[in-house]
C-alpha cells in the first residue's frame, strides 16, 4: 500500500519546521554574513513569487542565483542574507513590514519568508534585496477572514508548461486578465533529455536524476521573462503531476516499473527541487522522499478548495505487470474496478471526505491533476481502453468523492484539472445514468501538445456527459465566481510557439449556485 512509504503528518512537520527554523536569520549570523559577495550578474535571475495566502500572511519566494544555470547558481557554500519588505503601495512608501532571512545553500540559496499579522482581504506588493540589488516587485494578497462575506474572486488555472513545446505568451494575457489568484496544477517543468528537432527552444541539461540536474532545469523554466512576470502578478497554489519527478510515475514506482528504493531516491532530489522553486511553507518542507501537499484554501463564505496531491500516495497500476513495460493504456479489468482501489491513497483520501463534509463555503473547488471523469477512450485502430495514468485507475476512489458531495450536501462542488493537454468541460455523475451532481473543467495546457480533432471526437462520442474536448489548442482557464454563480473562460491562444501571440476565449460556462449541470454561457 502507496500509504506506508509515508512518514506521519505530525512528523513531517515537525522535522520541515527544524529546518525551516535555521533560515531565519538570527541578528549574529546576518552580523556574521554581512560580508556579501560582489556580483556582476542579477541575483534575482529567477524573478520573485508569492502563494498560500491566509487572512494574515502568504509565502514570499526568491532563489537568489547570479548564475542560474549552474547548479549553484553561482553562490559559494555559505548562508547568505537577504532583505525583503512588505508594502501597502508599490511604491514602497507605506511599508508594513521588513526583515531579513537566510538563503541557505542546502535549500538551493532560496528564501520562503511567511510574513505574519497583516490585515484579511487587502492587496500587498514585496521585494527582496541582496548585495545591493533589488529583485523585481511582486503582487501579492491576503485571504479574507474566516466566513467573511466576498463578493467576488477571480482565478485563473493551468498546467503543462513543456519549454520545448512553446513560448509563454498564455502568460502574458493571464496577467492582463489580473486574477486575485492563480492556481498551477501540475508539470510546471518536463524532465526529458534535450530534443534536436521538432522544437521550439530545447532544454538546458540533460534528463535531471539528482538535485543539481533538477535545479538547472527549474532554472531553465524560471528564466523566462514571461513566467516571471505571472508569478507576480498574484499569489499562486500549486500542486505537481509526473514531470516534476519522471513521466507516468505512481507511488515508488516509475514508469517501467524499476526498483523502487533507487526511484525515491530520485523523487526525493525532485521534491527537494520543487520546495525549492516555489512559494510553499515551511511546513511543506519534504523530508527525503515525503512532501505533505494536499490542503485546503478557505476564502471567506464564497469558496474553499480541496487541493490534492494524485502521485504520491496512488495504488500501483492496474491490470498491468512487470512484463508489460512502459505504457498506461489498460482493458477494464476486475482490478481497475476494484472497490478498494484509491487514487489519492487512504490517508489523503479520508482527509478530503472530512474536508468535504466540514465545509460551509458557497463553492466547493477540488483542484487535481487530471480529467476527473472516468473516461473510456478509443485508439486509432477502433479498440476502447482506459488510461491508468487517471481517475480511471482507482474510479471506486471517484464514485467515494461524488457520492461524499450528495450525502453530505456539499454546497457547489465543481472540479479545475489539467495534465491531458485539452480543453474539456463536462457533468459528473457517481455513476453512468445517475443524476447529475458537479461539472468539472480541465483547462488546455499552457504549451504542451495534444491530440488531433479526430482523436478528440472519438473520445466525445465514448463519453456523452463530455460537453467539450478540445485537444488542439492550448491556453489556460479564468473563473469568475460571485455568491449567486460561477463563470468558466476556457482562453485559448492563437499560436503557443509566439510569445506575442493573440487570445481568445474557445468557450465560456455558468454555473448557477443551487443548479449543477455544464451551461454554455
């Protein structure tokens, strides 16, 4: 069982806290550190980001790297410090608070500074400076009180940034479009070696096995000025899929099904990587190859999301064995269909039933990896299968979540996904023929490629409560949501290889409070 590899909540909390606590940085080491090196290169070459707002504080992130693509980033082996401050106005005349902490070079010389005790609901902007930089300023919020009334919020979503695939451009009218939050739900880098052709801009290093190899290619990512930019823009929730690791990985196990001790010790250097390229909490912190994840964010009365982490915990692939090699294409077998197979694993599963169960908010948000629904797909030689890379692996662990949402009367559940490089949008039922009960929307892929208009009918005409497949475009998802009804942009740009490229919106839904069921707008 995916459970039993993973040390307790209470103990990776406590042993992330304790290294946490060695990057504040006490008055005698910044004494001691004040020394900073000299630099010709920027410092802040990897821009600046902000997530996990509260009513009384976010995380703020920079990596300081005057070299970003060395492994070192250019830094010598030492804890350097960092100034940040925290303003009311972006000129930096009203500033609410200020400090310095530690870049340590065991967390890549990145600093997460969890500033506290600020005012619920009100915009903030922050810097950092170092060796007599500034980095770039970023914008970034509090959540309102708990059960605070909210009138409205604005989020945007994506996933499936692959660098070969494209240029950023989606970025650029996501800032434009200046949403209050940006939710980023998997394969923010690809880990494949470098291709010689067929594509657009190549990676910087080979395929990352060990921590070095992942921070260079963040850092290949994190360069682009566009990205950047997003992260500024506003306080982001992620969650990963499988390129942040290895492609189609589950639990301790890769794709072709390798030893599983030599895998987590490459999901462990790839956890490490992504802690330290993003805005998360201390608390969040891995401890070798566990990572604790999955959350909820609580945004006054409107909305709460279910935030959840489908790699980590997963049971092992069905239907399949050893001999079977690569490949997630799967028949429907007894054991897909299983009743005690979990997608989410049993601990992470049994959190979100009670998270569903206790929640109050108007809109209820469960923000995941994938496509939700249990899709039957067709090949191109006519031949229906299922893929074990999705819900369809555990759908006995979909039906649990779906029926929680009825019998407990969960208030307007819907579901953000990603992962499948389409646009899709559709209703969710616990069963074929079932009522009704939540609609869910996969939001394209930011640059990643998808299929072809013929594969993506074949798919619609398997699964009738699909409304929309769209495999061929790319671009990123923008919610509106107010008391009285939700509104879903599926924005699709022109061309993903231009970073000036164009938008538009490829389709738009409603959802009204009270009535489930996917509405064109």
């Amino acid at each position: 069982m995916s459970d039993l590899i993973i040390p307790s909540r209470r103990r990776l909390i406590r042993a992330a806290a304790g290294l946490a606590a060695a990057s504040i940085a006490p008055p005698a080491l910044v004494s001691a550190a004040l020394a900073q090196p000299r630099l010709t290169d920027d410092p802040f070459s990897l821009g600046v980001a902000s997530g996990e707002p509260t009513p009384d504080g976010m995380v703020l992130w920079t990596r300081l790297a005057p070299r970003p693509l060395d492994p070192d980033g250019g830094l010598p082996p030492e804890a350097l410090p960092v100034g940040w401050e925290l303003a009311e106005d972006e000129g930096f005349k009203r500033i609410v608070a200020k400090g310095r902490a530690l870049a340590r070079p065991e967390l890549g010389h990145s600093v997460h500074v969890e500033p506290a005790g600020l005012e619920p609901a009100r915009e903030y902007f922050y810097r950092f400076s170092f060796s007599g930089a500034l980095s770039p300023v970023g914008r970034t919020r509090t959540a309102p009180a708990p059960g605070a009334p909210v009138d409205r919020l604005r989020y945007a979503f994506g996933s499936c940034q692959k660098y070969e695939s494209g240029h950023y451009g989606a970025y650029a009218h996501l800032v434009a479009d200046a949403p209050d939050l940006v939710f980023f739900l998997g394969d923010y880098i690809y880990e494949g070696d470098p291709k010689t052709s067929g594509v657009v801009r190549s990676h910087k290093n080979p395929e990352p096995k060990d921590l070095a190899g992942y921070r260079v290619r963040y850092a290949t990512y994190k360069s682009d000025p566009l990205l950047q930019a997003a992260h500024a823009c506003a306080p982001w929730l992620v969650t990963w899929d499988d390129h942040e690791v290895a492609n189609d990985y589950g639990a301790d196990r890769d794709q072709d099904f390798g030893d599983p001790w030599a895998f987590l010790q490459r999901r462990a250097a790839a956890y490490q990587a992504y802690y330290e390229h993003m805005p998360l909490r201390a608390a969040q912190m891995p401890v070798g190859p566990a990572m604790l994840l999955h959350r909820t964010l609580d945004w006054g009365n409107l909305a709460q999301f279910q935030i959840v982490d489908d790699r980590q915990y997963r049971d092992a692939r069905p239907c399949l064995g050893p001999e079977a090699g690569r490949g997630k294409a799967i028949p429907d077998c007894d054991e897909r269909r299983a009743a005690t197979r979990s997608h989410l694993g049993r601990v992470q599963e049994a959190w979100l039933l009670d998270e569903l169960s206790a929640s109050r908010a108007r809109w209820n948000v469960l923000a995941q990896q994938t496509l939700f629904e249990s899709a039957r797909r067709i090949d191109s030689q006519g031949r229906p299968f299922y893929s074990a890379d999705g819900w369809e692996n555990a759908p006995a662990n979909r039906e649990r979540i779906v029926r929680r949402w009825a019998e407990a009367k969960v208030s307007n559940p819907f579901v953000i996904g990603g992962d499948i490089h389409t646009f899709a949008a559709g209703d969710v039922r616990a069963a074929p023929g079932e009522p009704v009960v939540a609609t869910e929307y996969v939001g394209g892929s930011v640059t990643s490629l998808g299929g072809t208009a013929e594969s993506d009918r074949r798919t619609a005409e398997q699964n009738p409560d699909l409304g929309l497949f769209n495999s061929v475009v790319r671009g990123y998802g923008l919610v509106d949501l107010t008391p009285g009804h939700a509104q879903v942009a599926f924005r699709a740009v022109e061309d993903a290889t231009d970073p000036k490229t164009g938008v538009g919106d490829l389709a738009r839904f409603v959802i009204e409070s009270g009535r489930a069921g996917l509405q064109r707008a």
